[in-house]
C-alpha cells in the first residue's frame, strides 16, 4: 500500500506491501504519484439493444448531469432535464480506429497524456486487445477485489508471470518483456497510475477500474495499520498528533489523478480530476464490495467459476481483516481529516454519484446503451 505523507507544498511517497507492512517494514520503490455483446464479424450488436423507455430517458438525464458537474439532487429538482448542462467544445483525443464514436468532442485532457491510454469508461464495445488494469488504492478495497478476481474468476495477472507491477521498476520490467501483449495475463495492478498507463500501446489500452473508501477512512486506518506494525515516527502519537504533523495527507487522491506532487491543490485540479475519474474510470466502493464485483462482471463478461459463494467467502474474509475502530464521524479528528483533505472528500461524494450511475448504465445492453449514442457520457452535452 502506500505510505502517502503530504503536507501542503510538498509529497514524499513510498510504497508498502501487505506482507512489509505486517512485519513493520517500509519498503520504499520510488516517489510517483471479449465481450458477448459483438456479432460474428466483430461489430455492435443491435437486434438486443431494449426499446427506449422512460426509465431508460430517466437514467440518461441523470447521467448526462452528474457528468456535467451536477449533482443527482440538482438535476431531480430541476424540470428541464435536458437543458441542465451547457454543451462545451472540447478537443479531440485519437479515438479507436472505426470505432462509432470517433471524431467526437471530448474533455480537454492533454493528447500527450499518458492516461489517454485508458479507453473511455463507455467506449464499448471492449476490444479483444484492451487490457484491464486494477489502480490499488491505499486502503481502498483494491487488494479485496485483486484476490476475488484471481481466486474466483481464475484471472492471471502479470504478478503471477514474475513481475511485481507495485512498483515503477517492475512495471517498466513489464514494458521491457513486452508483457501488455501476453496472452497468459488476464489483468494487471498497481498503485501507480501514471507510471501503468506508460504500459500501453496503441493496439493494447487500458481499461481502469479502482475501489474507493472515504478518504477519513482511509486516513484513519492507515495510520491504525503503520502504528500495528511498529512504524517508529507515529509510535508516540495520537491520532490527532499525527494529523497535526507533516506526514498525515493532504489531498493525496486529487494530487495522484492530476499528477501534481507539489504545490497547493486548486479547485482546477478538483475539476480535472473529475473530469479524468468520469471519463477513463469504472468505480467500485470499498462499502458497496458485493455489488461493486456485480459490476465487474457485467463491464467485462466475467463469469465467477466458482459459484458466488467463493466471493462471500473472500469478502468476508477481507473485513475480519479490517481495522475496526469506534464511530468518529463527530469528533474533532474527523473534522481535520475532512479540512486536510477538502478536495478529496468533494471528490469521493462525486465517485459515490458516479457509481450510481455507471450501476444503472451497465443494466442496459449494451452497457452504456447504444453504442453510437452514448456521446453524451463522455463530452458532457445534452441528452436528447
């Protein structure tokens, strides 16, 4: 997992895994932050796609709001739905080639940007060379849904092929070994995003899904974690005092997604990272496990081998191994976890709406609905 220590103007990173951080060591690796729904001949399919509805129309609107910046609670009061969001000009990213949404207007993320390597969240259909890619998050539920995925759906990643993609120096091992290309890989994970996305090529993108937990959560349960396993700067602190210092974190999630390992983080930097969660992202919660694996199946046409109990198993065994603390929501800890971390908890409550919506998306078929009418998700503009 990560050991994240920001303060306002700077960020030191290293990472730590499961078994270092039981035996109390931080092992630092660097400082940064087939589907069935295609014909025989490879295209969309269009004799499944349902006939429109006003539940269908309902999901939609919502959806085209939440990705225009609005809340659900906004859009529900409003009467004119389709006139909420203003359509923008954006610039045009080098789409899928053939691809029925090619030439659309996109969010102005850089061309250069690594992250354009991640397909769009509803570019569909899947390509039989896109790649999916696990961000493990710290403390986020990534690790839960990383063992569901090898233990009950019988998925290879490139760590069972001998390379440690938790570290910037093994994923540039992968790129060395051309493993992006392995048939023998399902999936790969990381914690390091920017650094994976360099993994990709223009025949294998990335398809990226990661699992969020509230970030005072979060907070709280690394810092429980790191004292458990006898990291010595915090074995004299208080909570409290450990939030007061300069190794609690500030904003760690919108400063990964931008990039930005300096600095103050800005309300541009918020939108941007809106903007990138909206688009290249599939989200799952930490408190929503069951149905957050539901939604895994349906994006990729996973089937769980070996029946959902195996999935109940491993999930309950990942929260016996939670840390369970009393409840802190009003306290005077909470409260600076939520200052420490403003732009972080804005964006959660953001990735909570979105989840919703994807949930909804991902019940039609195609998920997302029809593909070449599904612009809207990612350009912001009006639904019609």
């Amino acid at each position: 997992f990560f050991n994240v220590r920001f303060n306002h103007n700077c960020v030191h990173r290293s990472v730590m895994t499961p078994d270092s951080l039981s035996a109390g060591a931080d092992v630092s690796v660097g400082s940064n932050p087939v589907s069935s729904r295609v014909d025989n001949d490879g295209n969309p399919r269009k004799d499944t796609v349902p006939p429109s509805s006003n539940k269908n129309a309902k999901k939609l609107a919502i959806g085209a709001a939440l990705v225009g910046g609005l809340s659900v609670a906004t859009i529900s009061a409003g009467s004119g739905m389709t006139g909420a969001v203003q359509k923008e000009v954006f610039e045009t990213e080098q789409p899928m080639e053939n691809h029925p949404r090619a030439g659309l207007p996109l969010d102005p993320i850089n061309s250069l940007d690594p992250l354009n390597m991640f397909r769009d969240v509803a570019q569909f259909p899947l390509s039989p060379f896109d790649v999916p890619f696990l961000w493990v998050t710290p403390r986020g539920g990534g690790t839960a849904v990383r063992d569901v995925m090898k233990q009950c759906y019988n998925l290879t990643s490139v760590r069972d092929l001998g390379i440690d993609t938790i570290s910037p120096k093994g994923l540039q091992r992968m790129t060395e070994f051309r493993l992006i290309s392995d048939e023998r890989k399902d999936f790969f994970h990381s914690p390091f995003l920017h650094d994976a996305a360099l993994v990709f090529t223009k025949k294998h993108h990335g398809r990226w899904f990661a699992s969020f937990r509230h970030p005072n959560e979060e907070e709280l349960s690394f810092f429980t974690l790191k004292k458990k396993g006898g990291d010595p700067d915090i074995q004299n602190m208080s909570f409290m005092d450990y939030l007061n210092s300069n190794l609690a974190t500030s904003n760690w999630l919108t400063r990964f997604l931008v990039n930005k390992k300096t600095g103050q983080v800005t309300k541009d930097d918020f939108q941007r990272a809106q903007q990138i969660i909206r688009r290249k992202c599939l989200v799952l919660l930490a408190d929503r496990k069951e149905e957050s694996i539901k939604h895994l199946e349906a994006y990729f046409g996973w089937q769980d081998l070996q029946g959902w109990g195996c999935v109940d198993q491993m999930l309950k065994e990942d929260l016996e191994e939670e840390v369970n603390v009393a409840p802190w929501e009003n306290s005077d800890e909470w409260a600076k976890c939520t200052e420490l971390n403003q732009y972080d908890n804005m964006l959660y409550e953001y990735i909570q709406e979105l989840y919703d919506v994807q949930g909804n998306l991902l019940q039609m078929d195609p998920p997302f609905g029809v593909p070449e009418d599904y612009s809207w998700y990612g350009n912001a503009g009006n639904k019609p």
